[in-house]
C-alpha cells in the first residue's frame, strides 16, 4: 500500500511526456493522414478528390488533436499496432495531399 502514492507519481511523469510527444507529433503530422474514398493514383489530393465525388477522409489513427495523438502514443507504447502507424506516417505527402 505504500507504492500506490509512488506509482501515481509515475503514471503522471507518464502523461507528462506523453503530452509532450503529443503536442510535437500534433505540430509535424497535423492534417497529413487523409485519403481519398476512391482509389486512384491520379487522385492526390482534396479538391481532386471532392470533384471525382469521393470522400476526404483521415487515417483512424490520426495525429489532428492531441487526445487522440496521445492515444497514438499510447498504441506505439503498448506495441499495439505500431507497424501500420509506422507505414502511414511514411507514406506522408503534405497537407490536404493524399498518402503515395
């Protein structure tokens, strides 16, 4: 019982960085994880995408706010699915560009 207070303080060292490394992802990767609905190499992207008529989505693991990047960070600490944030973040173009 006396480790509880001890692990707390861990636990919010944790948190400390994880919304440190949060915050700087949010800053590097912010509004680079979409795609277009339609798969097409020609399409790359948004207006593209909008006047072909397909939809302008984001990766379900997206880095655009922090609690979900922090929810990133927590799955690439955990060893849960860290491959497929590591082929999206890859595959990067640019802003408002689909993923090559």
């Amino acid at each position: 019982m006396v480790s509880i207070p001890a692990i707390g303080n861990v636990g919010i060292v944790i948190m400390i960085i994880f919304l440190m490394f949060a915050i700087l992802s949010m800053n590097l990767y912010a509004g680079k994880m979409h795609r277009c609905s339609i798969e097409s190499s020609q399409i790359t992207r948004e207006h593209e995408c909008l006047a072909a008529r397909g939809t302008w989505s984001s990766y379900v693991q997206n880095l655009d706010n922090v609690p979900q990047a922090m929810l990133v960070l927590f799955d690439l600490a955990n060893g849960e699915d860290w491959n497929d944030v590591m082929y999206e973040v890859t595959a990067l173009a640019g802003l408002d560009q689909a993923m090559v």
